[in-house]
C-alpha cells in the first residue's frame, strides 16, 4: 500500500498523483516526497528488513534445528530443505525486485523483460535445487499457469494485485506468489 500512495497515473500525455491529481510526478512537490520520503522508506523495507533478518538468521545457521532458534526463525525456514534454509529471502529478494520495476517511470518493455529475465532465472535455480522438503511444494512451485487464465476470477486478489498478475501473466505458481 505504499507502493500506492506515490503511483502516477498518465492523463492527456501528463503524469499525475494518483491520490492528489492536482500534483504533478515532474512537480517539485512530488520529487521531494518520492525521493525524501518514498524511496528511502522503499529501501528500507524491501531490503533493509530482509536483508536484516538473513544476517540474523545466517549467524544462527548451525543452529537452526535448536528450539530457542525455531521459535524465533522457523518461519522463514521450515519448510525448506535445511541447506536452503535462506531460500525465503530470495523469494522476498524477487519478490522486491518486480515492485520496484513496475513502480520505476521506464520503458514497458524495459520493466517487462527485466521481470521475465528475473522470473526465468528464479524458475530456473527452484526447477534444479528443489528447495522444499516436500516434493508436491517443488512441483506446486513450478506449476504452469494457463496462458488463457482469466485472473479477474480470483475473488481474494486485490486490485492491485489482479493489475499486476494482468500485467506481468506470470508463467507458474512460483511467479504469481
């Protein structure tokens, strides 16, 4: 939700504030605030925390399977394979790389090849490492999505979410999560 409060919608050949049209994106106004406020906010929490709490976690690596370590990390890495108990942050990693490109003003087809190329090497490392303890989470991973799948169906994504899987016509589970 963030994300929201700095979009920019084009009107007549024109950028302007999705929550305030009177304000401009070229305005002086909007600039202070995106770079000021918004991106410094966008890379804390989209890497500051994560890669916060790999470090936490990496120091404690060795003693993942301790109960004190559980309780507080297990979140993180239980449902992997232990040798990819950091395979969360490079979901998060992926996940913050495709916010932050379609919320950059460049070139759609720019934004789009970035993700695919993203998205392709992510399915390509999950495809050969098999991360997941389980076989049926692997395989639910890599599942393909029909490139027909009407999106508009999923009554529990928001709207955000719906324009983004209309934009983007992830490939597999994998990608859509």
């Amino acid at each position: 939700e963030l994300a929201n409060i700095f979009s920019c919608k084009e009107i007549d050949n024109s950028y302007f504030l999705e929550q305030d049209l009177l304000i401009t994106c070229d305005d002086e106004q909007y600039k202070i605030m995106a770079y000021y406020i918004f991106l410094p906010l966008l890379i804390l929490w989209s890497l500051g925390l994560p890669f916060f709490l790999f470090y936490k976690l990496k120091k404690r690596a060795k003693k993942l399977h301790e109960s004190s370590v559980y309780s507080t990390y297990g979140v993180f890495y239980s449902c992997y394979k232990p040798e990819y108990y950091y395979w969360d942050f490079l979901i998060m990693a992926r996940e913050n790389i495709v916010i932050f490109t379609t919320l950059v003003r460049i070139n759609l087809a720019l934004r789009v090849n970035i993700i695919f190329i993203l998205l392709s090497i992510f399915t390509y490392f999950q495809t050969t490492r098999k991360p997941y303890i389980t076989d049926k989470m692997n395989d639910l991973e890599n599942m393909a999505i029909p490139v027909n799948f009407d999106y508009d169906k999923l009554n529990a994504l928001s709207n955000e979410a719906l324009k983004k899987m209309k934009k983007i016509k992830p490939s597999t589970l994998g990608q859509a999560s």
